[in-house]
C-alpha cells in the first residue's frame, strides 16, 4: 500500500528522536505499536466481514438458481401429468364408447 524505504524509516526514527525526546520515544513507539495493531485487527475483521457477506450473496443467487430449476422441472411434470390425464381421459370415453355400441343390439 505505502512504499517506505529503510532510510525513509530511519530519518523517521530520528526526527522522533529528537522531536519527542529519549525518555518519551519508548511509551509513544509502544503506543504507535497498539494503534498499529488494533488498526490492523480492525481492517482483518472487516475483509472477513465483506467475504462473508460475499458468499452470502453467491449462496442467494445460488438458492434462486436452484428454486428456478426446480419450479421449471414442477412446470414440466405438472405439463406431462396433465397431457397423461387427457390421453387417460380420452381413451376412457373411446372404451365407453366402444362398450355402449357393442353392448347395443344391431338392427
């Protein structure tokens, strides 16, 4: 992210030196420290957070992909189960039909 050199840091190091002075620099480096850290436990947690909000949204699409597959499949068996009951219902009117005519006397 930033791109600091050694040098860079050692200048660093001794404008605090001589800014903050010798008796103060190890409480203001070990407080720098925390911050570092806490700044870095933060952005951590909060890269998990975006992750898992990530593949929240990857499981959603996932779970619509999938109740659509399963609504077209309900659709076709619904189709099918229908076109079954008209082939049953018209075969039962021809047996009926049949029935009634043989069971008839012929003139």
């Amino acid at each position: 992210m930033f791109d600091v050199s050694f040098g860079e840091l050692l200048i660093i190091a001794v404008v605090a030196l001589i800014v903050i002075g010798p008796e103060k620099l190890p409480k203001v480096a070990r407080t720098l420290g925390l911050l570092a850290g806490r700044m870095q436990r933060y952005v951590s947690t909060l890269k998990g957070d975006i992750e898992r909000e990530l593949k929240t949204d990857e499981f959603r699409k996932l779970q619509q992909e999938v109740q659509q597959g399963i609504s077209a499949i309900e659709a076709g068996v619904a189709n099918k189960l229908q076109q079954a009951e008209n082939t049953a219902n018209a075969v039962s009117t021809e047996l009926k039909t049949s029935v009634n005519e043989a069971g008839k006397p012929d003139r």
